[in-house]
C-alpha cells in the first residue's frame, strides 16, 4: 500500500478526490488519527488535511488515474466531465491503463462507499480520550451571513453582524509591551445594515469548557481555528420548520439574516451542561448551508486565536472573529520573542530588545516607559532651550520679526553695519 496527506488549496467549493478501481482509507483528519474509514472518494473543503492509504490491490503492472473536481461532480448522475488528473504507480507499475471516456462517478471501485456531504464529521477520533467531552459552562451562537454594502457596493461577510476589522497592531505583541487591548483596535463603527465593524473577540476562561452553535445561511463555508484543536459534537440542516433565515428587510430591499430562537436551537442541538459524544476532532471545518455545526473546546492555550472562513476572500471582507483565553488575572504568560523576531508597523524594531523582563502581561512596558521618558526629556530640553534663547534676546535688545520685512537690531555693537544696511534694505 501507500500513503498521502490530501490538502485543498482551492478557494470558493470543496473538491473530491477518487482514484480508478482503488478505494481509499482515512487515517487522520488535521494530523489526529481517526477510526480507519474506507471510501471511493474523499470530500474536502478548503484547507482540510485528510491522511489516506490507499491498498495497492490491482493489476500490478498498471498505472491508474487520479481524478480531482468539484465535489458535487463527483456524485452519480452528474454529467460533467470537467476534471483534473495524475496517476497513481504501484511499484511494479509499467504502462498506463488507458480507459474510456467516464464521468467522474463512474470510477470508484464500490459506489456504495462514496461518502455523503458531511463526511468531515463521521471521522471518529482514534483516541478514546477523545471520544467524549464534558459539560460547557456556557453556549455560543454564532450567525454568518454575507450581505452588501450599501456605501461601497462590495459584498462583505460577517459573524453575528460584525464586519472583522483587523486590530491597528499585533495584539500579543503590544499585550508584551504593557498596551491594553482597548488600545490596539479601532473604535466600532455601524454601517446602514445596522452590522458592526469592530476588531470582535469572545472573552474565555483558562480551562473551562465552552460549547459553540455556528449557524449557516445562503452558503456552506469552511472555517479554521488557531491555536487548539475543536470537538464537533453535531452537525446537520435545520429540519422543516426551523428556517435560520429572518424575513427582516431594509429600505433597499437587502435581507437580514436573523438566527432562529433559543429554544429552536435547543430542540435541534440539545443541552450543553451535559457530557456528550464526540463525531469527530480538527481544527477545521465545514458549516453547510442552511444547516448548524455544534462543537466544544477546553480553554487550555492561553492567547488570542483567530477563528476565520478559510476561503480567504471571505475572511478579508469580514469573516472572523477572536477567541481571547486569559488566565484567572487577564494575563496571558506570554514568553519573550526571539531576538531576530520583527513584525511590521510602528513596532518594527521592538523585538530587536535584547533585556525583557516581567509577569509575562507587561515584558516589554519598562521599555516602553524609557522610550517615552527618553521623547519627554527631549521635548523638555529643548523647550527650555528655546525659552533661554528668547531671554536672552530680550535682555540684550536684539528683535527679530520672522516672515516680516523689518528686523531690528538695538544693540549694533554685535552686528556689523554691512549686514544691517542689508537687512534695513
């Protein structure tokens, strides 16, 4: 047999992937192991690792094509035939097997194991360990929804009405140097749709479980965490009369997207101070169209991590927000930079300091207290300078009238006649 890691790099559907008369087996999922899964093909949206062995079980001698196209092609009865492809070699390959014009679906080697939409979430965890997961403290829900600007007529994505709008610095950077977070985001600010356009974060504690509802509309999208790995407990459609899409409109006719009520929510996904099973674990996933994704995670990497859409289109017009873990302080222990760590900005060289020190929430404030103090001295001095100078003149009764014609000079012992001559001219 062999082995590959499946990665999609697109960026607007999920692909699939299937080979000529050869099944596949899932092995991993985001570099977790899972229940081995056999299948004639893989679904995988953007940014999704799968790990596959495929059993080399057919004619030695042959070499076998490797189709690639949108996912949706890939199911029977879809006609297209537009579609990528390479070959597969087994080690004792020696001609290509040359075979008709198929569609795509027509190659598996079981159809009966061509996986649905959701295949992401029937890769069970390897780990028994990680088969369950305790009760949340607390349930999120998170709406997103795309909509148009009616200022800028451009298209923009948001999480519960709020239009991500990227901090003005590093924020764990100007955290290490002793700023506030109040002072390295910009001032929310409300569009004609009533959406926000904010710097949005959710608040956690340090290792308490949170249970999160991600609620899709019009579009299925594919989402990515930073910094910790998620445990999907459910994921699905709304069944018939449950409809997460308001009737609200504006004046010009756009649609507001309104998420269903708590207790629709309830009835659908169930209670989240409850242990419950775990479908899958990753750090990616899929929030289908008109449908939810349920999943929990312990607040155990202390940080600020993103959470975005993977399509990164859509993340650049809005479709993110932060998760912010602090410990029971508000710290976040952070560690000091490498010494050849440099960002972009205003705080280009600051991780050029070699002396650090701290609680690991302000190492860098006691430079930052010299860096002001060494611009406060300065402006004092030369104040001063200024102020003496200006003494000094008056004293000796010297006047000059800058951006004026005259100028006058009482005390012509210190002056020559030449350049007072020139000067009254």
């Amino acid at each position: 047999g062999t082995g590959f890691r499946d990665v999609t790099s697109g960026s607007s559907v999920p692909l699939g992937l299937c080979i000529y008369v050869n099944n596949m087996t899932i092995v991993a999922k985001d570099s977790v192991p899972t229940v081995p899964m056999e299948v004639s093909m893989v679904t995988i949206h953007i940014g999704q690792r799968f790990d596959v062995m495929v059993k080399c079980s057919q004619y030695p001698t042959r070499q076998y094509y490797v189709y690639t196209t949108v996912a949706s092609e890939l199911y029977p009865n879809n006609t297209s035939t537009t579609f990528s492809t390479s070959n597969l070699k087994y080690p004792t390959s020696t001609s290509t097997f040359k075979i008709p014009d198929l569609y795509p679906w027509q190659v598996f080697a079981d159809p009966q194991l061509a996986p649905p939409d959701l295949l992401e979430f029937k890769l069970k965890p390897l780990d028994q360990d990680l088969q369950k997961i305790g009760p949340a403290v607390k349930r999120i829900i998170l709406t997103t929804e795309s909509n148009y600007q009616i200022e800028h007529e451009l298209k923009e994505w948001w999480t519960n009405k709020n239009v991500f709008v990227k901090p003005l610095q590093p924020l764990l950077l100007g955290i290490y140097s002793g700023m506030n977070i109040s002072d390295l985001v910009p001032e929310p600010t409300v569009g004609s749709l009533g959406q926000t356009y904010s710097t949005s974060m959710l608040d956690f504690n340090l290792n308490e479980i949170y249970e999160v509802v991600m609620i899709g509309h019009k579009d299925d999208h594919p989402w990515h965490i930073h910094g910790m790995h998620l445990s999907f407990l459910k994921a699905g459609h709304f069944p018939p009369g449950v409809v997460p899409m308001g009737n609200s409109t504006n004046r010009c006719g756009h649609v507001t997207p309104e998420p269903p009520s708590q207790l629709e929510i309830d009835k659908v996904v169930g209670n989240f101070d409850e242990i419950s099973d775990v479908l899958t674990v990753g750090d990616t996933f899929s929030v289908p169209k008109m449908g939810y994704v349920v999943f929990r995670f312990k607040a155990e990497n202390l940080g600020i991590w993103m959470l975005h859409c993977h399509a990164i289109w859509h993340q650049a017009m809005g479709m993110s927000t932060l998760f912010n873990i602090q410990d029971e302080n508000g710290l976040f222990n952070l560690k000091a930079p490498p010494d050849d760590f440099t960002v972009c900005g205003a705080r280009a060289t600051y991780a050029s300091l070699s002396s650090r020190g701290g609680d690991g929430n302000s190492q860098g404030s006691q430079q930052v207290q010299y860096l002001f103090l060494g611009i406060f001295v300065g402006i004092l001095v030369t104040a001063l300078v200024i102020a003496m100078l200006y003494i000094v003149f008056k004293i000796r009764g010297i006047e000059v009238k800058f951006g004026g014609a005259k100028q006058k000079y009482a005390n012509v012992d210190e002056i020559s006649m030449k350049t007072l001559h020139s000067s009254s001219e």
